[in-house]
C-alpha cells in the first residue's frame, strides 16, 4: 500500500511510504504557490503516522528517509529500496555541436522544486559574464499554476532563460542529447529521478548539496553541489561548468547497517518473502 497503513489481518504487513512532504518547511508566506501542498507538510506526517507501528517493515525510497522515518516516528524495521532506471530507455545521445552551452532543469513547477534560485542566477551569471555564451531550458510555460505565472512574468525579460514547458519522456530522453549540463536543486525529494536519467550521458551534474541528492548522484564522478539556498553558489557553479572539462565529485555515501537494501523492484520483493 502507499504511505498510509491500511487496518487489515495478515502475516506480514508492509507500507511503501514516498511522501516526503513532512519533512519541508513551507512558509505560510509561500501559501498562494500551493495551499495543497502547505496543508501536506503540515498533517501529512498524522497520515504516516496512522497504524505505521503494526507493520512488519517500512519501505522507502533512501537512507535520508529512513533515518527521519526512525527519528519522527520511533520505527526501527525499515527497507531502503532504491528506485532503478534501465539503460536501454537512454540511447542515441548526440552531444552538443555549437558553441553554445545548454543547462536543463527537468521538472514540474513547484515552489520546493526551486526555479526560482535557478532564474536569479541565470540573471546575474549574464550580468557578470556577458561573453559567455549559455542558454538555460526549464521546463514550464508559465499557465501551470500560480507558482509558473510568477516565475514566467518575473524571469521572462532574461534573455538567456527559455521556457520550453512539460515535454514527455521520449522528448525529454532526446532533449538530454542536445544538453551540456543538467541542474536539479529541488528543495525535497524521495530520489530526483531525472538525476539517475542524465548519468547515462556522463556530462555534468549540478544538485542541491542535501541528502538525498547526493544518495542519488552516488559514486557519478561528474558532478557538483550547490547550496539551494545561495544564487552566488549556483552562479559561481554554473560558470565552472561552461569553462571546466568536468566536474570531480568525491563525496561517497556511506549505508548504514541498521536498515536493508534493495537496488530493484526483485531484490525488494525477495526481501519481502523472506522477512522474518
């Protein structure tokens, strides 16, 4: 079942919980950019919370979670189980011809995902760098929601940004061929899949110096962190991008033996036969 345990009778129970919107602390001065999602943040844990003790185990999705899970609710038999993409779905990459350097920021316009730091520091890397030839792709059109209106109406004068809104996966899989550089400074994630889908291009990386961007970036060399919080980290990250060959990421995360591990959806379900 997702997140919320159900009351039934059986042997062995299990809840695959994905919700990480306990864990952010949204501003009520954000509220007008997702009412829906101030609520989750602020009850959603109640909904976790709900009968979590009678299961036999806890799923989710990395250690960061586990850990929170452990800490807010006092459960201790917890299954990490990575999420796992195949390479055959990634093929055919052309890289980038021009001289023009391409970052991309997959994702749905939510105040979390972070657009916003993403924009200012485009701003000033071309204010402060005029020579550099960039451009930066991010993918909303500006009528999603309240959230994508500001963003449009505030950011839309800079010339170096394109807003080239949601795209399907096949398109975006092409678009990758086309990009230098993916950036994903989401706030909050349970994983940051476009993460695990831009490694198969072995081109750079730029993700939010937090837990659960560096369990997903894991032992991919190319790649750097930037404070999701801080415009001139962003801006100074994004320039050594354009000017450096790669990146050199030496962080290594370390699994702790208090939970288990599953790397596919086979080794989770072995797991879950066997669990004593």
């Amino acid at each position: 079942m997702h997140d919320i345990t159900p009351n039934v009778i059986a042997k062995k129970r299990f809840v695959y919980c994905q919700n990480p919107s306990p864990f952010y602390k949204m501003p009520f001065s954000k509220i007008k950019y997702g009412w829906k999602y101030y609520a989750f943040s602020k009850f959603y844990k109640y909904l976790y919370k709900i009968n979590i003790k009678k299961n036999t185990s806890i799923i989710v999705q990395q250690q960061w979670m586990a850990n929170e899970f452990k800490k807010m609710f006092g459960v201790n038999k917890i299954i990490v189980a990575h999420p796992s993409i195949s390479a055959e779905k990634i093929n055919d990459f052309k890289y980038n011809q021009d001289n023009v350097f391409k970052f991309i920021y997959p994702s749905f316009p939510r105040l979390y995902k972070n657009f916003e730091l993403l924009c200012e520091a485009t701003k000033k890397l071309l204010k402060d760098n005029p020579e550099l030839k960039f451009k930066v792709l991010v993918t909303l059109r500006g009528n999603e929601n309240n959230y994508a209106s500001m963003l449009l109406n505030k950011y839309k004068h800079v010339s170096n940004l394109e807003f080239i809104g949601l795209i399907d996966r096949s398109k975006l899989f092409e678009l990758y061929g086309k990009m230098d550089c993916l950036i994903f400074i989401s706030k909050l994630e349970t994983w940051g899949m476009p993460i695990s889908e831009f490694e198969f291009t072995n081109k750079k990386i730029i993700a939010s110096k937090l837990p659960y961007a560096y369990e997903t970036v894991g032992s991919y060399s190319n790649a750097t962190f930037v404070d999701v919080n801080s415009v001139e980290d962003l801006e100074e990250k994004m320039k050594q991008a354009i000017l450096t060959k790669s990146f050199k990421n030496i962080n290594r995360q370390e699994k702790s033996s208090n939970y288990l591990y599953a790397n596919n959806w086979k080794e989770l379900i072995n797991i879950i036969q066997n669990y004593d």
